[in-house]
C-alpha cells in the first residue's frame, strides 16, 4: 500500500511538470498557478521545476499596467553577479545590469507585458527569479526557485554470470532504481558531475534465485522508464564493448594461428616425400 502511495505521487509530480512545460507559452495568475502545478512559500516564493531544453515563462504579480511605476526583474545565479532587468513606466525606459545570458529576456516590450521567458532552459539556468512591481499603495513581488531537470539515459546489461547492472546517467536531481525480482545487490553508487548532475549505478546478481528475467526500474521526475534482460546461466564477459572485441580477436588470431601451423606442417610433409620418392 505504501509503495502504490509513492508510486501515484511520483506519477502526480511527471503529470505536473508535463503540465508545467505545456502551458510554458503563457502565463496564469497567482493563485491558479500556485493550485495547478507550484508549491508556493509563507515568504510568497514558488519552487518551479522546469524540465531542460522547454521554454519557462515567470510571471509578475497581477497588478494593472495603469497602476505602475517601475518594474525589477532580479535574477540571482549561482557563480555569476546578479542581474537586474528594470522598466520605468513614466519614461518607457528599461535598464539591465550585469544581464549576459541573451536566453533570459523579457516576453515583449515590459509597457505589453512584464513576464520574463527563458529559451532554451539550460542546465545552467538554476537559481532565484524575482519580480517587484512598483506602485503607488506600495511594492509587490514574486520569486521564483527554479529548479531545472535532466533527463538520464538509462542503460542495462548483463555483467558476468547471472548478475546485471542498471544504469542513469546524468540525471537531475538523482534518479532512483528498483529491480523486479530483488536480488543480491550492492550499495548503490552515485556519481557527482560538476554541472549538478548525477550518475546512478546499481548492480544485482541473482545466484540462487530462478528468475530468468529480470527488471530494472528507474524512477525520475522527468519520468520513469524500464528495462529488462534475459539472465545467461553461463559465463559472460564484463559487459564492456572493448573488452568483447579484444576477446573476439584473440580467439580469431588463435584459431588463425593454428590454421597457419597446420598447413606449415602438412606443407613440408609433402616436400620431405616427394624428396625422398626421388631419392
């Protein structure tokens, strides 16, 4: 019961971020977003994931463009200074400080809409995004945690005898793997690349157990995926492509080698009778 209670919450969360990215080309207000798909702070901070390579639209507070006087787009990066996109109403001005990344611009002209839009979402693209909205009965806001998702690339095969190794390379944030039947399995290994994303191994071996098929289930925000592999009962190589070619072509070499030495010695056993039917 337990498992099929994180099983529909992991689906409810892929629905959500679908969600999140199909409605990426335009903006809700406030309160629908904050039901629909984001869990928004007491402080008025939205925690947003964004899957990569999508277009993330952020939306300012709802506040009428009439009652306006200026606009702050604060965006704060991890290693990189703050940037800042600001529009003034009373003199149709806007100003950016320290603003690099050409992905992050503002959806139109701020006087037509005040939405920020990132295209592409990079990896790169983690961090806070603020909107203050200046006006006469006081200043508003609404930030945003963006956190951007990877995909990873899932890979299964078959190690030595009867034992499989299940793989998610590069995924953000870590994926987590399960196997169906349970086996005798290691600690799972995880792998920490500089980018912020992580290589997740696990390897079972299935000595005693009758299965003759087995399943890797790799669990993942962005979405789950499943492979499978037919157990050999006998002895396999490491798995590893180059390893397998530097087998085969020892046994080819081997098997010429004895060719070449068997044709040497049936070769010379004629010359020596023809010799000594001469003699």
């Amino acid at each position: 019961m337990h498992t099929l209670g994180k099983m529909s919450a992991s689906r409810l969360l892929i629905s959500i971020i679908i969600m999140v990215s199909a409605s990426s080309s335009s903006c809700m207000d406030g309160k629908q977003m904050t039901q629909n798909y984001s869990k928004m702070s007491a402080e008025g901070n939205i925690s947003q994931p964004v899957l990569m390579d999508t277009n993330a639209m952020l939306c300012c507070p709802p506040i009428e463009f009439r009652n306006l006087i200026v606009i702050v787009w604060e965006i704060i990066i991890r290693g990189q200074p703050s940037c800042t996109k600001a529009y003034r109403k009373e003199t149709n001005e806007t100003k950016e400080t320290n603003c690099t990344d050409e992905r992050i611009t503002w959806v139109s002209t701020p006087d037509q809409n005040s939405d920020l839009q990132i295209h592409p979402v990079a990896i790169t693209h983690d961090g806070y995004y603020r909107c203050i909205m200046a006006t006469p009965d006081g200043n508003f806001h609404r930030g945003y945690h963006l956190q951007v998702l990877v995909t990873p690339e899932v890979t299964l095969f078959q190690s030595r005898n009867r034992t499989a190794v299940c793989k998610a390379v590069a995924g953000k944030p870590a994926a987590q793997i399960s196997w169906i039947p349970a086996g005798d399995c290691a600690p799972t290994e995880h792998e920490y690349w500089g980018n912020g994303t992580v290589t997740v191994e696990s390897m079972c071996h299935w000595g005693d157990h009758n299965a003759s098929t087995v399943t890797c289930h790799v669990s993942h925000l962005t979405g789950n995926k499943s492979l499978y592999i037919k157990l050999n009962s006998g002895l396999r190589t490491s798995g590893s492509p180059a390893l397998d070619l530097l087998i085969i072509l020892y046994v080819k070499l081997s098997l010429f080698v004895v060719i070449l030495v068997t044709t040497g010695f049936v070769f010379f056993q004629r010359i020596n009778y023809v010799r000594l039917q001469h003699w």
